[in-house]
C-alpha cells in the first residue's frame, strides 16, 4: 500500500509567528520552524506563546532531524522548550546556528543538542526526506527556502523570503534553483503569505541605505537608530554610516548586544576598528559625534527606547534636537505602543523619524509580485498558504488559482489540520493536538484561560477580601469582618459602602451558622453572592470576592 505524505502546522496558520511545520512519511517525520508568538492584549503578564507541541512528543522516536530557515523568534524561540521533550539534530545555516547556541546556552540545553551547520546548495538526507537548502533574501542573513524530497515528489517550503536584487551582503534569491525545480515538477508548494496585501515589488535594503544615509549627512544633532537586532544588514549600514560621518557607535540593548556579538565574529559585520564605545562614555563625546544604535523598535514594555522615552534609562536621556530613526515597521498589533514611544520621544523635543516619514524600513517579507514570481517558477500542482492571518491566506490562496494552479488543488489549512498527499490526490484529513501554550516567567501551561480569566477580572474590577474569625464548634463571629480592596474603590471615599458590606457579611455568617452543623463552603458562597449583589446595584461593578474564614 502506497503512503501518503502528511503536512501538519502546528502554528504559523491564522496567526502571525509561533511558526511549526511537521512534514511525515511513512512513519518518518521532520520538522520546520519553533517559533513563538508575543502575547496579546488578553494575555496579562503571559511572557510568551508557544505551540503545543504534544503531537511531537507522542511520536518523538519518529523524528529524524529540526530544520530552522533563519534565526528570528517567531521561527526559532520555541526551541529550547521543545528540544526539553525531543531529543533530535537542529540543521541550519551557520548565522542562525550562532544565535541558536547563545540561546540554548541560556537554557543549559547546548551540550545536549546537535546542532548542524548546513550552507545554502547543501542537500541532507533525513530517513525517506532529502531536504536542499535555497538561498532566498530575508530581513536577516543566512535565510533560506527548503525543497523537500520525498517518495510522492518534491515539496518546496519557503520560509520567510523577498526578492532583493541588490541584498547589502550574500547574493540574491536564487530563482535559478526555483525554475529549475518547477520544470522538473514540483508537488507542493507552503509559501508566506505575510505580505500579500501590499502590491508591487518589496523595497531592497540598498535603497534604504540611501535614505539612511541622508539622514546622517550634514546633521549636528545626537542620532539614535532602532530596528530589529536580527537585522544584520540594516545594522551594518548603521555602522558603516557613523563610520563615513565621523560618528562613534555606542550600543544599548541586551539581543542587539547579542546578535552583534554573534554576527561580528561570524564575519557578517564589518565593524571598523574603535568605532564602537561603551554606553557609560557617551557624553564625552560631541553630540555630532555620537550614534547610539538600540533595541525597542516595536515600543516593548522595558526595552531600550521605551526607556529612554520615559526617562527610564539609566545612561541614555534625550535632549532637545536629539534626532531618532526608527528603521522598522509596527507588527500587527504593536502599533499602539510604537505611537506611544513615539509620542514621549517628540515630547521631549526629539526629532522622530519613522516609515511614515522616510523610506528608512525594507520589510523582509514578499509583496504581490514576488508571491507571483515565486508561483510562476515553481509551478506546483497543490497549493497551501502558510505563515499568515486567515485573511492574508485566503487572498494567497485566490491568488494561486490565477496563476493557473487548478482550483482543486489551493487548501487553506489551519493549526492542527493534517494536510495529506497520496497518489489518489490531496485533501485535508483530521486533526491532531495542536493550540497555544503560554509561559509566564518559569511556569509553561501552567497558565490557561481560567487563570487569565481571573486576571482580567481582577485588572478590571478589583478585589475584595472578606476575612472573618469564626469559632469552629459554635460557628459564632469571633473577630472581623474586615473588608479589604485592592483595585476597586479606595476605602476613605466609600466607607458607607464598606460599613454596609460588614454588615452583609455578618447577616450571611449568623444566617448560616446558627445550630446545627457548619457548612464552611456555603458560608463563603452565601457571603460572596450577599456582596456581589449589592456591589453591583450600588456601582455596576463586579469586583472578585474572596472570603477568608479562620477557624479557632
């Protein structure tokens, strides 16, 4: 009996990040991507979004290898908490394998882990997968597109990709490879659909280094610069034009720290020589004299530039004429944040240049053109848009079927969905365990929709304690109640509403505690139904109760 090929997404369907692939064949699976995806909104104090990754772990003998396409965290944070489950090789490329090893370092996890450097052109052979690696551009270096052979035919995965024509460094996307193999016949293709709103052509990094660069030109101001840390190229134009205008380069921010460290000594900086100077000399320096590059692109709580615009930072303030480039755009959802740094840099007088403003950002992602490009080389007979919001995969999808892929063929999957090829054709067959596991600060899964429940109850209406000292034989009030808020009203300003809930509070304990046997658990239900009722009549509110009964 034939097999049949399987593609599974365990994230990066429906939603931007927390990318997962599984790719399965005769009982035989690999892996593409572990990412994360930042919290939303909802998510009080969740640090992180991880897949739920019980699928793998079920069939953790099966897996014959872990393929990254380029080190950002939406495609390679997860690890280390996968790699605590699985034990299996990670294959990437030699940029991405630096960042990796800083990382799994941190989680004691690098001894135990193999990990391979492989090179765009490389082919590896993973049980019944070959796996080539292809070189595309990125808003990172080293990125690459995955052709997958397996028995049933070659499926070519994406990654993250854009066509740049003049990349700062490496060459361009090789489109050579891609029409090579879409003549030889390509089965499948799981291409990005992150952009595939915006028309037209994507911008090259060249020619946001000329933007860049006349920013840097004829200015006498201080010049602060943020975008991504994983942003080697944009970072090395940074330097490059600090370097040309006579400027020192002075760095703040943990990862940009980090990934400059990792891409100086892997060779993908060119960093001239005592140009960089540490954060605590800066005012040493003329103000037309000095470039500060910093993490906070995206307006994070506690990042460098949200700092820094609330004068938060302990070496860096800004003054008057203090020109700020902001080289990134907002993700979807940080937009309110971005405006918010944003706001607070302009109030202390600085000179805040953003995308609206210049052409100062290249997004790393495809446009309509090269989502195009990337159909017409490979010409696939199935078609399944990957790394996108519902809406991006839909208009992928439409888009397909007028490049001549047959109607039949475009699938729209989504998280947990099994994907599945035989020679009788294609379609979407059951599921398997899939969805979101949150980690609050050591804690993974322990945090669920209950435990956010009760945080946005409590960040939205508050909390009362009710503590009463009851005689455990008697039932009789020995001391309290005392009534105490924390996030509802202030006391001082509603004390006849706190008389009035002592009192309430008593008449539920007498009620329930006269003769007879007592009934802690109805006490509190009683007390907790007496003062819901009349908090909600007396302001609309509905603040969490939380009786406290001490026995003697």
């Amino acid at each position: 009996m034939a097999q049949k090929l399987k593609m599974i997404s365990l994230g990066g369907l429906n939603e931007i990040g927390k990318n997962l692939y599984v790719y399965e064949y005769g009982g035989e699976i690999i892996v593409v991507e572990c990412g994360i995806a930042f919290p939303d909104d909802e998510m009080l104090g969740v640090d992180l979004v991880i897949p739920d990754i019980s699928y793998l772990i079920k069939h953790k003998n099966r897996i014959r290898g872990i393929i990254i396409t380029h080190g950002h965290e939406d495609h390679i944070g997860a690890l280390p908490y996968v790699l605590r489950e699985i034990n299996a090789p990670v294959y990437a490329t030699k940029l991405t394998v630096g960042i990796l090893t800083n990382k799994l370092e941190e989680h004691n996890l690098l001894s135990k882990t193999k990990l391979k450097v492989v090179s765009a052109g490389d082919k590896i052979k993973l049980g019944s997968f070959e796996v080539e690696f292809i070189n595309v551009n990125h808003s990172i270096a080293d990125a690459v597109a995955l052709a997958i052979t397996t028995p049933l035919g070659v499926v070519i995965h994406t990654g993250d990709f854009k066509l740049d024509t003049t990349p700062i460094q490496g060459e361009m996307m090789d489109i050579t490879r891609f029409g090579e193999l879409g003549k030889q016949g390509v089965l499948a293709l799981f291409s990005e659909s992150t952009n595939i709103e915006r028309p037209g052509f994507s911008v090259s990094e060249s020619r946001v280094g000329k933007s860049l660069e006349a920013l840097f030109k004829d200015c006498s101001q201080r010049i602060l610069v943020t975008t991504f840390a994983s942003n080697v190229d944009r970072v090395q134009q940074v330097i490059t034009f600090a370097w040309k205008y006579g400027r020192k380069v002075a760095i703040s921010g943990r990862s940009m720290e980090n990934i400059m460290g990792v891409a100086k000594n892997l060779g993908y900086l060119d960093i001239p020589a005592d140009i960089l100077v540490d954060i605590n000399s800066i005012d040493k320096y003329p103000k037309n004299k000095i470039c500060i590059i910093t993490t906070g692109s995206q307006g994070e709580a506690m990042s460098a530039l949200y700092r820094i615009a609330i004068s938060g930072h302990k070496k860096i303030e800004i003054m008057p004429g203090d020109r700020v480039i902001i080289s990134a755009s907002p993700i979807p959802g940080n937009e309110k944040t971005v405006s918010r740094v944003i706001n607070e840099l302009f109030k202390k007088g600085a000179e805040v240049i953003y995308e609206k403003l210049a052409e100062i950002h290249a997004s790393g992602h495809a446009h309509q053109e090269e989502l195009r490009l990337m159909l017409a080389l490979t010409k696939p007979k199935y078609f399944v848009p990957i790394h996108g919001e519902y809406r991006h995969l839909k208009a992928h999808a439409e888009m397909a079927k007028t490049m001549g892929v047959n109607p039949k063929n475009v699938f729209i999957s989504d998280i947990g969905r099994v994907f599945e090829i035989s020679e009788k054709g294609a379609r979407l067959a059951g599921t398997v365990p899939s969805g979101k596991i949150l980690v609050d600060g050591l804690g993974i899964g322990d945090v669920g929709s209950i435990v956010l429940r009760d945080r946005k109850h409590l960040a939205q209406d508050g909390l009362i304690t009710v503590v009463v000292t009851l005689n455990g034989e008697t039932g009789q009030l020995i001391a309290g109640p005392d009534i105490v808020t924390r996030g509802f009203i202030y006391v001082r300003e509603a004390e006849d509403i706190m008389d009035e809930l002592k009192v309430l509070a008593t008449e539920a304990i007498t009620a329930n505690t006269n003769g007879g046997r007592i009934d802690w658990a109805t006490i509190k239900n009683v007390i907790k139904s007496k003062l819901s009722n009349y908090l909600y009549q007396k302001t609309k509110r509905n603040p969490m109760i939380l009786p406290i009964i001490m026995e003697i």
